[in-house]
C-alpha cells in the first residue's frame, strides 16, 4: 500500500504515513517553537518537527510548498529525492537538506525501502549553515563520513521529545 501525501499549503507538515512499533514521529508544539525562535541561545537553529521512520515501506511525500527546512539522513534501504532540478538516490549514510521554500517530492524504494531520520528545522543562521557546507554549493546529497556517531546525535534528539 502507498500512503501520499500532497501539502499544498504553506505550512509544512510532516507526513502522515503510518508509523511502525519502532518510528518516532514528533511534532514540536508550536508555543515551544515560539520559545526556541525568541531564545537568544536557540534562535539561531531549532527544530520543529523530528523523527524515525524503520523500513519506510509505501512512504512518499509531495511537498509543493514549504516554510522550514529540512534533513534526511538515510541509514538502511533507499529512496529517491526529486526537486525542480534534480532527481536524487538516496541510499545508506547519505544526507540531503532542503532549503526553505523549495518544492520536493521523495519516496521510499519498494524493494529495499529506507530506514530514515529526518528533521524539519528552522532559525536565523539557516543560511550561514548551508554557506559552511562545501558540498551543498554542488549538490544536495552528502555521504556522511561517521554514520554511527550522526546516527547517535539523532537518536538524543529523538530522547529529547521526552524532556519536561
């Protein structure tokens, strides 16, 4: 079966594809996305959505319009990523940012289909971020060099949704 979803409003969204036992799905409130956006501290960067998807099977986003930014990092399986100019593979220890604004569809491959984390994020330095990045003037996909150690960072952010 494949869930589609297709956001024509501003507003992004995470998917609403059915979680299995083990994904995650977090959605930031949005009274705490206000906190972090005043924050001197957090301002800069912060998420506003964030999670796990295990053996993504049917996953398949149409966004056609979005107000935040977004990372996937796959670990197992593959997907595909197209954009206005491009039409990406993404397979396991690859990363991919969409910038703001930036129309995107992706999909999970039927065969082998991919173990993702992805965050939706946002902040005043988003655009001095994709600056840093020598590879993202090229292209939009990365190999991550340590898988393990990005993977852990994904998964506290994942443990701070349990923070009170």
């Amino acid at each position: 079966m494949v869930y589609l979803v297709n956001f024509c409003t501003v507003m992004s969204t995470p998917s609403n594809w059915p979680l299995s036992p083990a994904s995650v799905r977090y959605l930031v409130p949005k009274g705490i996305q206000a906190f972090l956006s005043e924050q001197h501290i957090s301002q800069l960067l912060y998420p506003t959505a964030f999670g796990y998807y295990e053996h993504a099977k049917g996953h398949h986003i149409i966004r056609h319009h979005h107000d935040d930014h977004l990372l996937l990092f796959c670990i197992d399986g593959c997907g595909t990523l197209i954009t206005k100019n491009e039409e990406i593979t993404l397979n396991a220890g690859h990363i991919v940012v969409l910038p703001k604004g930036v129309s995107h569809e992706y999909h999970s491959s039927a065969e082998h289909p991919w173990t993702l984390y992805w965050v939706h994020f946002d902040g005043l330095s988003v655009g001095s971020i994709f600056d840093l990045i020598p590879e993202y003037a090229d292209q939009q996909k990365m190999v991550i060099e340590a898988p393990v150690a990005s993977e852990n960072l994904f998964r506290e952010l994942l443990h701070c949704r349990h923070a009170s």
